[in-house]
C-alpha cells in the first residue's frame, strides 16, 4: 500500500511560482512511477507531468511544458513539481499519483493518488 501526501497549494497571482511536494509513505517509492495531475471545476482528471521509477526523461503534458519541472528524491521519498509562470488557467486542484515502475499518460492507469491540494492563479 502507498499513501501520498500532497502540500505546497496556494494562491497566487499570474506569472507567480509555487512548488508542490508529495510524501509517499513505504519502501517501494524507487519502484514507483510518479506523477502529478490535475482536475479543475467541472473538467476531467488530466495528467500534467510524470517521471519514471529509475528517473529518466519525464513527461510533461504540451500546456505545462517550459514552465513546469517534475523532480524526485528517492532518498526522501518525494517528488516536487515546480510551477513558474503560472496561468489563471492552471487553477485546479493538484494530485500526485503513483504506479509501479513507468509511467502512463493516462490518469485512469495509476494505482494511487492522494487526496489533492488546491492551486488557484488569479489574473
């Protein structure tokens, strides 16, 4: 079992930064594939940016690409997403997910999420 503990939300004005972190609980996180999405009011889940078990290349959906960076630390068990230049329309509530070994695009496909932490970008 893993559990994922997401903090760092907030609000911000546009061209802000914020830098959400999530905890995983166990010892299996360096096989664990780990990802960040997000679902605003009234849209779906859509995954924003994922890293791999062994690290790698990440993932980064085409809307955050340039602005957003995916990290982990495996000796920590974390992994940070780092947001600059945040848009009114990255507001949404952020959740970090995890599955073994690599990643998917597809939100569906991840085995754990935690409960979200709430991003808001004021224009």
């Amino acid at each position: 079992q893993v559990q994922l503990v997401e903090s760092g939300g907030g609000s911000v004005q546009a061209g802000d930064s914020l830098r959400l972190s999530c905890a995983a609980s166990g010892r299996t996180f360096s096989t664990l594939a780990m990802a960040w999405s997000r679902q605003a009011p009234g849209g779906v889940r859509e995954l924003v940016a994922a890293v791999n078990w062994s690290g790698g290349r990440p993932y980064y959906a085409d809307f955050v690409k340039g602005r957003f960076t995916i990290s982990r630390d495996n000796a920590k068990n974390t992994v940070d997403l780092q947001m600059n230049s945040l848009k009114p329309e990255d507001t949404a509530v952020y959740y970090c997910g995890a599955r073994y070994y690599n990643y998917d695009t597809d939100p569906r496909q991840y085995a754990y999420w935690g409960q979200g932490t709430q991003v808001t970008v004021s224009s």
